[in-house]
C-alpha cells in the first residue's frame, strides 16, 4: 500500500485531516491533525483512523500502522 494511497484515505474519511506520512512497504507511522477529534479521548480517535484501514490489515496489504492524532 503506497503513503499516498493511505494519506487519501484519511482525508476522504476525515474532512479536514491533515496526514504527515512516515515508513515504507507494509509499515508506517502517521500523524493526523483534525478539528473533528476535538472532545473526543485519544483511544476514540486512534479508532477513526484505524477503522478506516480495517479491510487492508485483514488482508495483509497494511501490516502496522502507527498512529498520532492530534486536535487542530
């Protein structure tokens, strides 16, 4: 899976997510500011970003995916 394909993922799934990419192959680390995870905790959040990848990890096309999420 490339970074670009999961950078538009993000943002398709999170409006107004803003993705900094990290990692290669199977494996990357992400960090995405956004406004829509303000009062929510950081596991909700970690979730939104998660779920949204819940097909390619089932699959083996995304092994692990490290993830930050910040309130923009």
């Amino acid at each position: 899976m490339s970074p670009d394909k999961i950078k538009e993922m993000i943002q398709a799934a999170i409006s107004d997510a803003q993705v900094e990419m990290s990692g290669a192959d199977c494996n990357f680390s992400v960090v995405v500011t956004s406004s829509e995870f303000e009062g929510k905790s950081p596991l909700q959040r970690h979730r939104m970003v998660n779920d949204i990848f819940k097909t390619q990890f089932e699959s083996g096309e995304l092994h692990a995916l490290s993830i930050k999420t910040l309130v923009k």
